[in-house]
C-alpha cells in the first residue's frame, strides 16, 4: 500500500493551476499584445504622413496645355519645377500645373507646340 498517501502531504492537496514552475501567461497572451502594438505604430506612422503633410493648393492649378500658351505669349517671367509641380510666375500672378512624372517640362512644351526660341 506504499501508492495509497493517506498522510495527507501537500504535493498532492495542491491544484493543478497552481505550480509556482508554470508560467501564468504563457506566450500566447504576450504575442497577441507585441501585435496589436506592432500594427499601431505602423498605422500612426502611416496616419502622420496625412496627418502632417501639406496640401497642394488645387485652386490656382492649370494645365500644361494653358503653360505652353503663357510660355509662347511670353507671359512667363520663371517657371520653378519641384517634383512633379510646375510653378509658374506670371507678370501679376502665380500659377501652378502638374507634369508627368516620367517627361521633362522641355520634352512636353516642345510637343505641345511651343517654339524652342521661346523656351
């Protein structure tokens, strides 16, 4: 009868979720939090790039139709190209076009018309 423990010994009084050796959380609580921590950092870095970049100003935008005109008419004084926009400083005004990202501001006046003694 050594298997029958009828002196009542802790060890095996204590309950099964007990043992100070098992972790409480184990692992899969603790990823499902690195996760969503992971994917809010992405979203507010994604979100600060909307949040602070600066709008385009859409109210003064012509086309390059219209920048090739002011450019043989010489109406033009400069013309600045940052990027993809193209600004353009009249006599009393400033206007603002938008060029293709794979062509020259040059390449795509020419074909709209515009002499090369006038660019």
């Amino acid at each position: 009868m050594a298997s029958d423990n009828r002196n009542g010994s802790p060890k095996d009084k204590r309950p099964a979720g007990n043992n100070p050796q098992e972790p409480r959380n184990s692992g899969g609580n603790f990823l499902g939090r690195s996760w969503f921590w992971l994917v809010l950092a992405v979203l507010v870095l994604f979100g600060s790039r909307f949040l602070f970049s600066r709008p385009t100003d859409t109210s003064n935008m012509i086309g390059l139709n219209e920048v090739a005109n002011y450019v043989q008419n010489d109406e033009v004084k400069s013309i600045t190209v940052q990027g993809d926009i193209v600004t353009l400083q009249l006599a009393s005004e400033e206007k603002r076009s938008r060029k293709e990202n794979d062509e020259s501001l040059l390449d795509t006046l020419k074909a709209l018309g515009v002499s090369d003694d006038k660019l």
